[in-house]
C-alpha cells in the first residue's frame, strides 16, 4: 500500500509524462522534438525510477 504522498507524487511524475509525451507528439521544428525528447526521457526515468521503488521492498 502507499502513501498519499507517494500516491500525489505518482500523479504528479503520470502527469508530467503525459505532458512530456503530448510535447512529442507536437513538436514542429527539429529543436523543439529535441527539447520534446529531453522532457520525455527525464521524465519517464523519474517516472520509473519512482514506481520501481514503490515496488522493491525497502527493507533490502
């Protein structure tokens, strides 16, 4: 079980994935599917980084 804390910031990093991925899609010129790509790849590490913990028992 988690936390509402943990729950708000799972929203939070879902959200900004969402947001980084919709920026993606959009991009129109060659420096923002750059930037696009940057946001989405810190974004979806954060993302997974944070639910891999939620996963992994944090007493090992």
């Amino acid at each position: 079980m988690i936390t509402s804390n943990e729950y708000d910031k799972l929203c939070a990093l879902t959200d900004e994935l969402r947001e980084a991925q919709s920026q993606l899609v959009t991009a129109a010129t060659a420096k923002e599917l750059a930037s696009a790509s940057h946001r989405f790849v810190k974004a979806e590490k954060e993302w997974e980084a944070f639910t891999l913990g939620l996963v992994v028992p944090k007493s090992v």
